[in-house]
C-alpha cells in the first residue's frame, strides 16, 4: 500500500483548496456591517481580509487532515476493497 509522492501531494493540494474555501469567511467583515465605505465600491466588499492568517489556518487545518487521512489509509480503512464493498459496488 505505498503511495507515489506525486499523488500524495496532489491529494494534499485538493484538500488544501477545499480548506481554503472553509476558512475564508471566518472573520470577515463588510464595509456595510461596520458602517464605512469608501464611494463608489460594493457595501459588501470586505474591510480586512486577514489572507495571511486565512492561508496558514488552512495548511494548519489541510495538513491535520492529511494526516489523518493517510494515517486511516496506512491501517487499512479507506482501500479500495472496503470503500466499494461500503458502496455495495462489486471490485
């Protein structure tokens, strides 16, 4: 059950890309809930994004999850036998 470097990373990046998209609303606000705005752009655009405490909340919570994953797979629950036996799908 060995895995290729190339596929390892590829499964880290989707699962980065799908933290990412989890943790970019969290403490955004808009220039409509604080009551400032500069004329002329969208009252929802956000005041301060905080990308960079966003993006390593993301590596944090991607690379926790990561490791959990691979560590479930190493033990031997997410092979293909037992996910298509789950599913009900011959192999």
């Amino acid at each position: 059950m060995a895995i290729q470097i190339s596929t390892a990373i590829a499964i880290y990046f989707v699962i980065w890309w799908i933290a990412l998209f989890l943790t970019l609303p969290f403490g955004v606000r808009s220039q409509h809930e604080d009551g400032v705005g500069t004329p002329g752009t969208d009252p929802g655009a956000p005041i301060l994004t905080r990308m960079r405490s966003k993006l390593i909340w993301t590596t944090i919570i991607s690379a926790i999850i990561y490791a959990l994953a691979m560590a479930a797979y190493h033990a031997g629950y997410l092979s293909i036998e037992r996910l298509s036996k789950l599913m009900g799908m011959p192999f």
